[in-house]
C-alpha cells in the first residue's frame, strides 16, 4: 500500500483548454489494461521537456529530443506502457518513428509535431503494430476531462493513479494546471521522473517552456529517489496551451510569472512526492534536509547518501534507530574536508548527535518513537555554511526485492 497517498480526486483534474486525451486498452504486454494515451494539443500549444541523463536512454527519448530540436510546433504526445523500447537499437528508433509517422498521418500534421513516449520492459521490440491499430480508436475517445484516465493509462508497477490540479487567479482571469506522473521504481530522476506530463492553459511566452520545464524538474522530480536507479526512459513535459486569456507572461521574474511557477511547482511535488510515497514496497515517506553546507552541491551529496543507502532505508523499513547508519552515509558522501565535530543529526523533533557523536539527552525510546511514523524527517547541519537542500526518499522493504524480482512474470 502506498504510504498516506490517497487516490486523485477527480473534481480537483481541471480540463485544460486546448488539450485532449485519449486512452485505449491496446494489448501492448497485459489485456484488458489501460495502455495507450494520445494527447491532442491545439494549433498555438508551446511544450517544453526534459529528459533522462541515462545515456542509454530509450528509443522514444531520442525521438522526442531530435522532434523537439527540429523547432516545429508538437501537435501531440503518444504514450505506451508495457514496453519501454529502451536497449531495442536502429530498430527501436524505426518503431518509435513509425508511430509518430502513423498518429501524425491521421491528424494532418507531420511525424515532427509527435512525440513519442513509452514505459515498462527493457530490451524487449516494442509492439508498434498493437500502438497504431488502437490510434483510431484513442483519437475518438479524446476529450478535455480524461486525466484520470491517462494517469492509469500510463502506469506500469504503480499501485495508484498519480494526479493533482491547481487553478490561480492571474491578471483577472483563472489559470489552470493538471498533471499526471507514473513511477515507482527505477526511480532516481536525473531530470524529471520516468514519465511525467504537466499542462497549464496560461498565456506565457513559448520561449519560456523549455526553462521552465527543466526549472520544475530540478525543484521536484530530481529530488526523489526510490532505490537510486536513473531510468532509460525519464521524460517530464510541460504544456501551454495558451487559452486562459491573461496577458502574456514573458519572464519568470514578474509577479505573475512567479505566480504561475509557485503553481506548477506545486503540483509537480505533489506528483513527485506521489511517486516516493507509491515506491515498490514502500512504508515510510522520508524526508532529508541537510543544511549548513558550504554549497547546495555538498549537501546534495550528503542528502543522496543518506537517500541511497540501503542500511538507512532497511533500518527505517525495520523502525531500528540505528541511526549511526546515517553518520556513516555523512562521512562517506564525499566532503574532503568534512569536519565530523561539526555535525547534528536530527530525527524529527528527536536530537540525536552533537559534535559528531551521540546527544548525550538522546533516548533510544524517542528515536523508536519516530522511526514507526509513516512519515520521518532526517536533518543534518553540516556547520560549515548556510546552503541547504532536501530530497525525498522511502524505506527499503521486503516486498522491493518482491516486486523487482516478479516484474517481467
């Protein structure tokens, strides 16, 4: 079960002017399963994106990266489960082509204006005939109010939809934002998370989406880690459609521009951390703040250390505070220069080391206390300066190895 992860709510997945989905059931790996998602975007829609650092990073990625730097208008996204086409060579990028050059026929536009996404089974020759025998059908059933939709369409060991909306008031009018994501595991996002798609009706300048995309990744999605696995598939989109009637944001620095950043972000780290908390096996949604770095660089460092460690997240899994674990991951994180009496560890309201070494006020009893929450902040102060950074992470459990090791059955 997913930890305090409650499904979407379908009231709060606002339609977005502009932007149509259509999902279908195609038969790619599994039957009688949602697996096949079109979304339709308005002549005028600007999309920005980021993609996995993964290099080797799936056929679909390639494509998108390639249509994308062509610098024509993208018409429509086309998205499968079941088959990631990832380690699938020249004859992994010849199919993801063709079902660009198959959706793009049947919607007047060019193969250029598709691009191509896919998630599930590496190495495996994805089944583009299945994909383009149930277009006809995805653009028939396209319609504004199909996010939910696409958030199960585009699931693969997730064990919920991932989905949230926001809407704000903008220069008068009101801006809407939905956005769906899947993933939960093979989830160390060095951009954005495996797959994710985020689309606003705003009225902001198209050279602004790219930025912006990569700008919202680096605040939500590259900060979660499941099991420390970057993806060959990574893809996050962002979408403008243009048709909410504010006036034209063109930086980011204005006060609307920072308006609509604050709102996409806040649903981009609901969907991150909608992921983390539906990680494969998952019983504790942790928090790991580090501050007091000399830079965000070094405390990054220490905050995946933490995140990554398979000793931490199984103790956590467990409920042991066996917290020298985390002074361990600290030491090894990379800080040549780390003086270790500079170091506080706490565990929630918990204040467990001083000076590098146990509080002497600490009590095993309060660090068991907090260990069996569903959810746990870790702070570390480093002493060495005021940069700061969190990331999110989860427990390792027992049903991690389940799930990793029946995936392909």
């Amino acid at each position: 079960m997913p930890v305090d992860l409650p499904p979407p709510n379908p009231a709060q997945l606002f339609p977005i002017a502009g932007v149509r989905i259509g999902v279908v059931q195609a038969g790619i790996r599994k039957a009688d399963r949602k697996d096949l998602t079109v979304f339709l975007l308005d002549e005028g829609t600007s999309v920005g994106a980021a993609f996995t650092a993964n290099r080797f990073c799936a056929a679909p990625v390639q494509v998108c990266q390639a249509h994308l730097a062509a610098g024509g208008q993208i018409r429509a996204l086309l998205i499968n489960t079941g088959n990631a086409n990832a380690g699938t060579g020249a004859d992994g990028l010849a199919r993801a082509r063709s079902t660009c050059e198959a959706l793009a026929q049947r919607l007047g536009v060019s193969a250029q204006q598709v691009l191509p996404f896919s998630t599930g089974v590496i190495m495996e020759p994805l089944p583009s005939e299945r994909i383009v025998a149930g277009l006809d059908t995805a653009i028939a059933a396209a319609g504004p109010a199909h996010w939910l939709d696409a958030a199960q369409g585009i699931m693969t060991t997730d064990t919920v939809p991932k989905a949230y909306g926001a809407q704000l008031p903008l220069g008068g009018r009101t801006v809407s934002i939905t956005g769906i994501s899947k993933g939960a595991g093979m989830i160390r996002p060095n951009m954005a998370t495996m797959l994710g798609f985020i689309a606003t009706d705003a009225c902001i300048a198209p050279a602004l989406l790219q930025p912006l995309a990569r700008k919202l990744a680096q605040a939500s999605f590259n900060r979660i880690t499941v099991d420390g696995d970057t993806s060959t598939n990574d893809s996050l989109v962002l979408m403008a459609s243009h048709q909410a009637g504010n006036l034209i944001i063109d930086s980011l620095d204005s006060a609307d521009g920072q308006a609509l950043y604050a709102g996409l972000l806040e649903v981009a780290l609901k969907l991150a951390h909608a992921i983390v908390r539906d990680g494969e096996g998952a019983t504790k949604f942790i928090t790991v703040q580090v501050d007091g770095g000399a830079n965000t660089e070094e405390c990054s460092r220490v905050a995946y250390a933490i995140a990554h460690s398979p000793l931490v997240k199984t103790a956590f899994f467990a409920s042991d505070p066996n917290l020298g674990r985390i002074l361990a991951a600290v030491g090894y994180a990379g800080i040549a220069d780390l003086d270790t009496d500079g170091i506080e560890l706490f565990l929630d309201d918990v204040h467990v080391a001083t000076r590098g070494g146990r509080n002497p006020a600490y009590q095993e009893a309060d660090g068991q206390r907090v260990m069996r929450q569903s959810e746990i902040r870790v702070r570390v102060d480093l002493g060495r300066g005021h940069a700061s950074h969190t990331v999110w992470t989860c427990d390792l459990s027992l049903d991690y190895v389940r799930i990793n090791a029946d995936y392909r059955s």
